[in-house]
C-alpha cells in the first residue's frame, strides 16, 4: 500500500506531479512518501498495541535522517549495524534506551562508541565478541546489556543474499549451542545479560519460517530460565517482505496475530526491527530515457544506473517500472540500462513493457528500502537527490551530490 498512483495519466507522489517534481530537482531522483512511511509505521505499532514492545528500524534500509525522524515522532527507536548508523541515529534524536546493536565485526571503537551512548543492547553474534565488549566495558567502568544473536537454522525462503538465519550464514550463534554461549555470557563481569535476538533474512514472503523460528527460541528462553537466566526482552528481528511484483506478503497485523498468542504468558517486551517492509513501498526511483536503440536486442538508456539502483544488479531483483505519463504505444520486449559501463549495470532485462520515448520519465516503484542506502559514486557518478512529499508540499531531504564532493578527502599526489 502505497501513495503514488496515477491521475489523468499522470504518475503523483500524494497529490504532487512527479513530472513537476523531475523539472524542479533534475533526476534521478529518489521521491518518499511521508504519508506512506506514517502509515507503514503506525501498522506496525497499531498491531503490537496490546503487549510491551519496541519498534526499532532497521536503520540500513534507508538511514536518511528525515525518515529517521518521522519514525522517532511515532515512537520508533532504531536497529544499527554500525557506529556510522549510531551517529546517525544519534543525530536524529532516537532515544539511546530504544537502540539495539547487530552485526558480526563490531569494532572496538564502535563498541565503545555504543557503550559510551548507553544504547539498550548490543546483539552479540560470537565468544569473541563478549570478551571484547566485556573488556572495553570494564576499562569505562559500565556493565554492557546484551542479548545473544541466536541462528535458529530456518530457511526463510528469501534469496541466498538475503538470508541469515541457516547455519551455513555468518549470523549469530549456532541455536545448539546457544546456552552454553549464555552461562559463559554470565561469568563476564561487565555484562549483564537482558534479552535473546534472531533475524533469519529478508523479503520473507511465507510467516511459517519466522513461526518455526521463534519456537525455537520459545523452547531456548524456556531452557534458559530453568538455568538461571531470566531475559527482559525478545528481539524477533525484521524480514517482512513486501510486493515487488506478483508476491502477496503478510501484513504486520497478520505477522503479530501469529506470533503474540506465542508469547502471551512471557514476562517481557518485544523488539521488532522491520526495515524493507516501513520504507520499501514509500519510495520511488524516477528517471529519465537518455536514448533508445535497438539491434538484437531492444534498449532503453536511462540517467539511473546500478550506482543509484544496485538491487537489480546484485539480486537480479524485480522491480515494477511505470512510464510517468500513460500513452498509447506498442509492447516490446526489452532491457532499461544505465550509463554505467558494466552489462551487469540494469534496471530490467528482457521485460515486456510499454515501448519508452526518447526524454520521458520512468518510475521504478518500492526502492525506498536498499536503493539510496546501497547506493555508490562508481563511474563517478554524484549520488541522486532524494526528496519528501507531505501532501501537495515537497522538501529536500537530501541535495544532490556535486562533483566538488566527489573528491573530498582526496589528494593529488606529486613525487
Ligand atoms: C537488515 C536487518 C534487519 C531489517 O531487515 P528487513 O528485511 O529490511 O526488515 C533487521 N535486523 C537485522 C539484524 C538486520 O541485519
């Protein structure tokens, strides 16, 4: 569920033109929909009102700070795989007591970062890991709250990239093991031990793996009390899909409907960290055909290249992409490629689609989530503009990138 449909032909972002917004701030150009990102977020909240929860976003999935802030006013705190994510996340105000902490390779100068922020928890993913938060935490003289990422071994069915949680992925500790992983936790003098985390992939389409998952750890958290350790929260990660093409992904009210009955009888808060499924839909790629030439193959060139838009080169991800303005012309089959000098470097391959003209504008529909975040200044191309719409308004949330910054930081090195 959306906010950019078609009026008179014409593609809108709420009640904006998005030919009038492509002449205003050049393209490409990445457009949100605030009242999409407004009614992502409150579905989720809405769903969990009934039982003690934290919503934290999934910052990697688009970590601008204005979609940062919207969550914030609604009550959202942030999912952060990085000290780079905390600073942000820190710049939009989230509350530190709302913040947990993924990843396989924190740093010490990212622990301490977070240590020295008092986020809620770190989600701590191997032995390693404890030590060394154990020992910055003792040289600041602070205990560190953690949980133990635990890999349930579920296939969440997604794509190989995408998914975390079988036991041949990087991601967390082995579920067998995992309470052997907690009584050493517990020896750790600097560590106090509050939750339990999972996160098995992304783009789920099916709520049976996420199901399966969590009575695995239902059964873990169970062993655990009978061992002595008592959790405050349980973290049940992000992954909820949503509609790229043909796919009919669970609502957050049918996730929750499922998964709340489970834990009724817990004492404890749930922390959900949904990242493609708040800003996915709420986000559009617009550009513009460069030229169109056809040989054996029909192609349409366009201004947006894998550098803005990386799903499709690096998934093979399918992305619904619209005219901005409906005509009557002819189906081809055909590729939409960007100026990058790659053959990997596509928006779609061999798609049946309405025939594009020279200078007209294309939408490619649901990159809110992993198309700006991913994006990079390969071929030396300037990162896209980004920009809100609220309405009939519409604000800058990010300039686009100069060439003057393009090599900041950078020296001409003569010898
Ligand atoms: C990426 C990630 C998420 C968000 O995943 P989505 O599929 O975008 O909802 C949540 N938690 C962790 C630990 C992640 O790495």
């Amino acid at each position: 569920m959306h906010y950019f449909n078609y009026k008179n032909d014409k593609l809108y972002a709420e009640e904006v033109s998005v030919e009038e917004l492509a002449e205003t701030y050049g393209t490409p150009l990445y457009i949100y929909s605030h009242r999409t990102l407004v009614r992502h977020f409150n579905a989720y909240k809405d769903a969990f009102a009934k039982f003690p929860h934290i919503i934290c976003f999934a910052l990697k999935a688009n970590p601008n700070l204005s979609i940062l802030n919207i969550f914030r006013q609604l009550g959202g705190g942030a999912d952060i795989v990085s000290g780079g994510e905390l600073f942000r996340a820190d710049k939009a105000h989230i509350p530190h007591e709302k913040i947990v902490y993924a990843g396989v390779g924190k740093t010490p100068k990212e622990i301490e970062y977070a240590l020295k922020k008092d986020i809620l928890m770190f989600n701590v993913e191997s032995d390693q890991e404890l030590e060394m938060i154990n020992k910055i935490a003792q040289k600041l003289n602070l205990k560190a709250r953690i949980a133990l990422r635990v890999n349930p071994d579920v296939d969440p069915m997604t794509h190989p990239y995408i998914s975390t949680g079988l036991k041949e992925n990087k991601f967390g500790i082995p579920i067998e093991s995992a309470l052997e992983h907690y009584q050493f936790a517990a020896t750790l003098k600097n560590i106090e031990i509050v939750g339990i985390h999972k996160h098995i992939g992304s783009q789920i389409t099916d709520l049976s793996p996420y199901v399966n998952a969590l009575e695995r750890l239902l059964l873990l958290i169970e062993k655990l009390k009978e061992n002595g350790i008592n959790l405050k929260y349980l973290d049940i990660g992000g992954g909820l899909g949503i509609q790229y093409n043909e796919e009919t992904p669970p609502t957050p009210a049918e996730l929750i409907n499922k998964i709340l009955p489970m834990c009724n009888n817990l004492d404890i808060t749930l922390i959900v960290e949904p990242g493609r499924s708040l800003v996915g839909n709420a986000g559009i790629l617009v550009s513009r055909v460069l030229y169109t030439k056809k040989g054996a193959q029909e192609f349409f060139i366009v201004d947006a290249g894998m550098n803005d838009l990386m799903r499709p080169s690096l998934y093979k991800a399918y992305h619904s992409i619209l005219p901005v303005a409906i005509k009557k012309r002819p189906l081809v089959i055909a590729d939409i490629v960007g100026p990058i000098c790659e053959s990997g470097d596509f928006l779609c391959k061999k798609r049946k689609m309405p025939a594009l003209f020279q200078g007209e504008l294309i939408a490619v529909m649901s990159a809110g989530a992993y198309g700006a975040s991913m994006s990079s200044n390969y071929n030396s191309r300037p990162m896209a503009a980004e920009i809100m719409v609220d309405g009939n308004k519409h604000y800058i949330v990010k300039e686009r990138q100069t060439w003057d910054s393009l090599i900041l930081g950078e020296n001409v090195l003569t010898l």
